[in-house]
C-alpha cells in the first residue's frame, strides 16, 4: 500500500470537494435549462446553488487553505500538483 502523506491526502479531499461542486452545478443548470415538463417545477435555484456552496465549495476551500499552510514549510510539490489541478477545475 503506498504511503500517502496528511498534506497530498488533505489537497486530494479538496480536490474531490470541488469536482463535486462542480457536478452539482452542472446538473443544476441542465435540471434548469431543459423545458419544463406538466408537474414538474424546479422551486427556489438560488437556494439550491447556496446550497451546494455551503456543503461542497467552502469545505473544499478550506481543506485547500489547510493544505496549504501544512505543505508551505516543506515546499511538496505533489501538493502544489494537486492545488494547481483545484484551480484549473474550478
């Protein structure tokens, strides 16, 4: 089993975190955009969107702050990989 250090395992939660925002969003905008169909009505998109900024965008921040700051004394590059690829995500 290959050994993984706290701060890349830190960076990768955020990673995940934030490709999941993304995937909320995503399905948010195609549930919006399509046509609306008899009985079915999509109530209150603002509060769905805050939604998934409380549950998936600010932790992923935060898992990415936290990473960051444990990986800023030992300069790892494998952390700064992973940061960058966040970035480039979102």
């Amino acid at each position: 089993m290959p050994s993984i250090r706290l701060e890349s395992g830190i960076a990768f939660v955020a990673l995940a975190l934030h490709a999941m925002f993304i995937t909320y969003l995503s399905s948010l905008f195609y549930a919006l955009s399509r046509p609306a169909q008899l009985g079915t009505v999509a109530a209150f998109p603002m509060q769905f969107a805050l939604n998934g900024i409380l549950l998936f965008a600010l932790p992923g921040f935060v898992m990415a702050g936290i990473a960051y700051a444990m990986s800023k004394r030992q300069a790892l590059r494998s952390v700064a990989k992973i940061l960058i690829a966040q970035g480039i995500l979102l």
